[in-house]
C-alpha cells in the first residue's frame, strides 16, 4: 500500500511538473506574442508570413526569437522612425534583410513585383514585411496573399482594413497588379471608396 502510495505521488508530482511547464512555454508564447502585437501595427496573416510598421531596436530582437529569418523594408532610410543602420541590426541578429525603397505618393506595379520575387527566391522564409506605419506592408501583402497564395480578397482586404483603408493612390495601384494577374477586386462586403469619396 505504501509503496502504490509513492508511485501515486511520484506520478502526481511529474504531472503537475509536466503542467506547470506547458504553462510556462504556452505563457512564453504568449508574452512573445503580446510583445510582437506592440509593434506598430502588427499583423500576423500565417505562421510563415507577417507585416507592421516600424520596429524598434529592441522589437527586431523579438522579431528573431518569434523565428522570423527575413526582414523585407519597403520604405526610406530616412523616412519617419526609420534607422540608417537597419541593415545591419537584422543581419547582427541573422535574419536576412531586404530593402526595396518604395514612394508613398507614388508606388509602382514593378515596387510589388520586386517585392514578390523576393519572397519567390529561394526556400520558403519566415518573413516579417514592414514600412512605417504598415499602410505601404498591408496593401503589399494583400496583393501578394491574393495573387500568390489565392487568398480569397475578402479576407485579405478585411485584414488589411485592420490598419487601413487604400486611399485612391494605393487603391489604384491594388487594382493594377489585380487587373494584371486576372484578379477581380469585387467581392462581397469589400468598400474600395477612399475617404475622399466618402464625404
């Protein structure tokens, strides 16, 4: 009987150690991610793929131990909050980096393309795209969730209407690349009417 005794208790103690430490890495994770989340405007669309605004120094470090391997920047140097040495901070923590500089006032078809064929070359990456605000990243991965992955466009437009709505430039842009790959911008519930049409 003593010895059932022990065994029970030893049995009890290893599955309240084994609990206590999925509580731990399930609370890790969560704390990682509610860190993640403080970054500007951030969206996670897959486990694979996510975009934002500007991190700080500090959030590329949570962006490397989250297990993204690329960094891909669609904006200025010397845009906003941005940092001249971003290059360099990515890469010291081992993520690849990208920078396609791309005009706020006027963004190009060929901007994107470059985009996804950056996200085309080589293996698969865990790939955080970002801008200042993730207005330039959302309508990017938008266009490219739909037009690569065959993201449904009322999905993809509701998470980018987590962060904005295109104004008639970027609506504009959006409806090039669509039109270019036989891709109708219609779709139910989808608003594309730009707040200057609103009023």
């Amino acid at each position: 009987m003593r010895v059932s005794r022990t065994q029970g208790g030893q049995s009890t103690m290893k599955f309240t150690s084994m609990v206590a430490v999925l509580l731990l890495a399930a609370g890790a994770d969560s704390s990682r991610a509610a860190e993640l989340s403080d970054i500007t405007n951030y969206v996670e669309y897959s486990g694979q793929f996510a975009s934002a605004g500007q991190p700080t120094k500090k959030q590329f470090e949570l962006v490397r131990d989250a297990g993204f391997e690329r960094v891909v920047y669609i904006a200025f140097t010397n845009s906003g909050k941005a940092f001249d040495d971003e290059d360099q901070i990515v890469k010291e923590l081992g993520m690849d980096y990208i920078q396609i500089p791309v005009d706020w006032e006027h963004p190009t078809a060929n901007d994107f393309y470059a985009f996804a064929g950056v996200m085309q070359l080589g293996p698969p990456q865990k790939t955080l795209l970002h801008c200042q605000v993730n207005m330039r990243a959302t309508a990017f991965s938008f266009l490219y969730r739909v037009v690569y992955q065959e993201v449904p466009v009322a999905e993809a437009k509701r998470d980018m209407n987590t962060v904005w709505q295109p104004n008639e430039t970027w609506r504009d842009l959006i409806f090039e690349v669509l039109a270019e790959n036989g891709v109708s911008a219609e779709c139910d519930g989808c608003d594309w009417a730009t707040q200057d049409m609103r009023h």
